[in-house]
C-alpha cells in the first residue's frame, strides 16, 4: 500500500472502530462515526440522556436506534469513500492483468 493511500485511508478511518468507515453518520458538531459504532456507544451509555460526541464532548440526543440511522451523512466522506473502493477495485483490476510480449505467448 502507498503512502498516498495509508494518508486517505486515515482520513477516511472511524474514531471508534479505527476501521475505514462504514455507513458513516454525522452528529450536529461534524464530527463522523459509522453507524453500528455510534449504536454501540449508545447502548454502552445506557442512557440516552447526557449522551456527548466522543470526540468533543458535545451534547447530543437519541431516543432510538431509528433517530441514528436518520442522521445525515458527510457528503464529502461518501464521495471520498467511493472514490477510495473505485480505486481500489481499479488497482486490483490492474495488479490481475498480465503484460504480454509481443509474441503473445510469454509473459513481460
């Protein structure tokens, strides 16, 4: 892996899971988690009340797993995390080609 893709998967990386996001929600102070992690988070707190961003400590509120699931998405996060599978796929697709010499038969 690149330097170049090490420095995109960080930025595109969880807080809580340290994973690359998946389903990524954003709390009213911008700050990004996955879905299942801002889940678990709730459900460790016990309590919907008090609950605050674990990044800075921002008060937020959620009755339900469903007000989570309704919590908008970065649209820039999405763009960069599906430009980061498009060029993963496309690296992929190029490490499985093979070049061939001109005469077809033997590998480059």
């Amino acid at each position: 892996m690149s330097s170049k893709e090490k420095e995109l998967e960080l930025d595109l990386e969880c807080s809580l899971c340290k994973d690359v996001f998946r389903e990524p929600k954003t709390l009213g102070c911008l700050h990004s988690f996955c879905l299942e992690c801002l889940e678990i988070y709730v459900e460790r707190s016990h309590s919907n009340v008090g609950l605050k961003c674990p990044i800075c400590r921002t008060p937020f509120q959620s009755e339900s797993r469903d007000q989570l699931a309704n919590l908008s998405t970065d649209t820039f996060l999405l763009n960069a995390l599906n430009t980061q599978n498009s060029l993963k796929k496309s690296i992929s697709q190029q490490d499985n080609q093979k070049l061939m010499c001109f005469d077809e038969e033997n590998e480059a």
